[in-house]
C-alpha cells in the first residue's frame, strides 16, 4: 500500500458512498491512484466508469450526465495542461447551474514554482467558476481529512456548482489497494436534500412567465398556478401547458402587450430572443429569478432573486391578459429546410427520448417552430459551440434508457470531433446526431455582421466553409453513418438505431 493509494481511495469512497455514481478517467501518470481506485470501483459494480482520451470531452460528458441525472460526475485528470481542458465544461457547469466535481492530481508543494515538468499553478484554478475548491494535503501516511474535504466537495456540487479537489500526490504515485476499499468499502451515507426558503407571489400585477434553458417543469406550473401567460423558449423544456403563449415574440413588440407588462418572473436561463432581453432589461419592470446557478440574472441591476417560487393562490386570474397572450398566432417557419429538419427530429422524439441543441442556427429555427413537451438539453449558460457532442453522450449516459438525439450544425460537429472516439470496452451509447450541413456557420448571416462586412471578409473569417467528408469521419470513429436528402430518408434514420445522419442544406 501507499499514502497516494490510501488518499485517492479515501476520497473516492466517500464520493460514492454520498450518491456520485458516474466517473469519467482522462488517463495520466500523475493521477493513476485515482484512476486505478475508479477501476476497483467499477469492478465491484459501485459505479459506472467512462474513459476518455480529452479532457475537454471528458469535462461536457460529466456535464451532459449532471445535466440530465442532477447529481455530479467526478471527472479525474492529470496535472498541468489536463486541467485547464476542462475549463470550457466548468464554465458552461457554473453559469448553467450544473453540478459537477473534479479531481485533479497535481505536483507536490515541493515541485511547484520551480520549473518541474508538467506542473503549473492548479489551486484555485477555476477561479470563480468553482465554488468549492481546495488544495488537498499531500498523502504521507499522516495526512488525513481527505473523506470530510470529499463531503465538501459533494456538498457544493449537489446544490448545483462546480468542486474542485486539487490531489497532489509523491512518489510512489500508486500501490497495492488497501483492504476495506477491495472488500467493498463504505455503506452509502443518506444525502438529505437541501431546502430552499420559498419566495411566495401575489397574482396582481400584469405579470409573464419567461422560461430559458433548464426551466422544465418549475415555469409550467409556476405559470399555471398564477395564471399568466407562460414565454418558453425551445431550450426550456416547458412549452406545453395551459397558459403558453406561441406568438410571445411578436406579442413583446406590441405596447399593448409587452408595454403593459408590470412584471417578469424569469425561470431558467433565457437566450435565444433579443425581445425578451429586452424586456428583462426594463427598469420599469419588477423582475423576480428564480436562480438555479451561483451567477445571478440581474440585466436590469434590481432583479430580485429566489431559490424558490411560489404562488398566493389567493386573488382572481386576470383571463384577458392571459387570453390576450395565449390568442397570439405562431410564428412561421421562415426556413422550410431547416423547419422540416428540426421537426422531423422533434416528431421521432417520444417521451423516453431526449433532444440536444447545439449552439447553431438550427436551434434558433426550432424556437420559431417546434412546440410541445419534451425533455431537452442545450448549453446555453454560455451558449458556446464546443462540447455539445459529449454533452450529449454524458446526457444519455444518465438517463439510458430511450435515445438522445443531437440537432447541430456542421461546425459544431467538427469542433467537438473527438467526443465521437470512446474506450475499446464501452460500448456506443443510444445517441443519433443529426448535422445539418451547409457548408458553414450561416447563423452569422442574420446577425449584425452581414451588413457590415465585405462578402470576401463574411466569407473568409465570419463563414469559415468547410469541404470535410462526414462519412469518412464516421467510419474513422467506428459510426453508422446516413446521409438524408429528402424528408423520407430522414425520418428513416430517426426510425433506426445511434447512427451520424448528415442533412445538406442550402446556404
């Protein structure tokens, strides 16, 4: 045995006996105590192990599956550049409210500062951005606390924040398992839910419900409850519901409607519509958050924030303003191409499945014209394109059972490549990413760059077209691979098992 086995052992226990029950390995030296303690884990069925070459991949899957499951993923790396790969997938986890935990193994105190190899300043690496973070004591056969630090770190990710456990470890960096952790280690230890102060709302005021990423269920029946008209973005989860209201974008520009508004509760991360941050920058409007991340909204500077949402049922429903909102029309899809991509998947989609969006202009496509219930995912605590292909393996990961499909563009399908390669003895999660192809990032063609630029310089920086072969690159990784050129191929594919389905589309 040794003092960086027994450490590693002692942390990872207590992860698991609190309630972690996926980890992801990104293989090093320095962190092979870790690693090898994970490998017994899973050996002995307490978790379920998924290793990945990127850290940046194994960083978004740890995201995906805390997205869908609600409980952290512990993410393992080595020291040095290893832990700044996950810094994409912790900020995303941090504005996004998402639970996650890492473990990185580091240098001991001795190598730091003095040019060793592979060592760079990892303590408080993440910043803000993780809200626990601690420098473990080196493992000398002395050193203890390691199983309280884990308690900690548990503790923060569960309320929905990024922990950070720096290890460092001496050599020898690994040894013989102690006994206690091979004959099967802690019983697990009962995690009691923490309760959030409950902020209780008076019907009165003209008031809409605006419901962005990681809303769900919260918008509908906070909607529902006080009888106002529910504005729910794709991303949301909550568009169903006997108070949404379709044509809210059209509805905010009208000062018969989104003029007289007295005040916005806001569930979830909203994004997608400049109405509505607009709207949630009015000082004229009172502004209620429920705040899910440890960043708060606060576009106006006196938004008032709460961990819980409630209504006074007290007090009559104002039906006109709730008609008024709920008579609105539906846009219409001004894209047939990518509507009718965007609705076949939503139409293959059952309640077992779940839908991913990347950041791309397919998903702003499907905010015009795909309603009704469903789960779904998007990264929009950042809204950045990389990362949306292991989020979406991690998010089917957690959930298992029914199929996760994948809606992004070309680009953001090549960004995050590598998601695609996994271990030998894993087998290929129920994931079918559907990539609308046109070449390009088109999304930048309706946004204030294409009035601008010269078409040589949209073409040149903004655009970015690319030629790669999709199929070849399937093949590569090991994919099924299909390529949809008209609605009944397309809804085929959907119908068939995990596969990459690549749809051309115009430009």
């Amino acid at each position: 045995m040794t003092a960086s086995s027994d450490a590693a052992c002692d942390v990872l226990d207590r992860l698991v006996a609190r309630g972690v029950r996926h980890v992801i390995v990104s293989p090093g030296s320095r962190s092979q105590a870790l690693a090898l303690a994970a490998a017994e884990l899973e050996r002995q069925g307490r978790i379920r192990l998924h290793v990945r070459l990127d850290e940046r991949v194994a960083g978004f899957t740890a995201l995906g599956i805390g997205r869908q499951s609600r409980l952290p993923a512990a993410v393992i790396c080595t020291s040095g550049s290893a832990v700044a790969n996950l810094h994409p997938a912790v900020l995303e986890a941090h504005h996004a409210g998402v639970p996650m935990i890492l473990l990185t193994a580091d240098r001991p105190p001795e190598l730091r500062g003095v040019g060793a190899n592979q060592t760079t300043h990892q303590p408080g690496f993440f910043g803000q951005a993780a809200a626990f973070a601690a420098d473990a004591p080196t493992p000398d056969g002395t050193a203890t606390g390691y199983a309280e630090l884990a308690d900690r770190a548990f503790d923060a990710a569960r309320a929905g924040s990024v922990a950070h456990l720096n290890m460092p470890f001496r050599e020898p960096l690994a040894g013989e398992l102690p006994a206690w952790f091979v004959q099967g280690g802690s019983a697990p230890v009962a995690s009691e839910p923490r309760e959030a102060e409950t902020t209780f709302l008076a019907r009165g005021p003209r008031t809409v419900v605006v419901a962005g990423a990681d809303a769900g269920e919260d918008a509908v029946r906070i909607a529902d409850r006080g009888g106002w008209p529910l504005l729910a973005e794709v991303v949301s989860g909550s568009r169903h519901g006997a108070t949404a209201a379709r044509g809210y974008r059209a509805g905010l520009s009208r000062d018969d409607l989104g003029g007289r508004i007295e005040r916005v509760i806001v569930v979830g991360h909203p994004t997608l519509g400049r109405e509505v941050t607009r709207l949630l920058r009015r000082d004229d409007v009172e502004i209620v958050a429920l705040q899910a991340s440890d960043e708060a909204l606060n576009l106006n500077h006196r938004t008032r924030a709460a961990r819980g949402l409630d209504v006074e049922t007290g007090g009559p429903i104002d039906t006109e303003w709730l008609d008024a909102w709920r008579g609105l029309p539906a846009p219409g899809g001004a894209d047939p191409h990518r509507s009718a991509l965007v609705d076949a998947v939503w139409r293959a989609t059952s309640a077992d499945d779940r839908v991913v969006f990347g950041s791309s202009r397919l998903v702003r496509v499907a905010d015009d014209t795909l309603w009704g219930r469903a789960c779904v995912h998007a990264n929009r605590g950042l809204a950045g394109i990389d990362g949306t292909l292991a989020t979406a393996m991690g998010v089917q990961l957690a959930a298992e059972e029914g199929t996760t499909r994948v809606i992004l563009g070309d680009l953001a399908f090549l960004y995050d490549a590598g998601a695609l390669l996994r271990s030998g003895s894993e087998g290929r999660p129920n994931v079918q990413i559907v990539v609308g192809n046109d070449g390009g990032g088109t999304i930048f063609d309706g946004l204030e760059v294409a009035r601008i630029a010269s078409a040589e310089a949209m073409e040149r920086v903004q655009l970015t077209p690319q030629h790669a072969d999709i199929a070849g690159l399937a093949a590569a990784y090991g994919w099924d691979y299909v390529r949809a050129e008209s609605d009944a191929e397309l809804d085929a594919a959907l119908a068939g098992g995990p596969a990459i389905i690549e749809v051309p589309l115009p430009r």
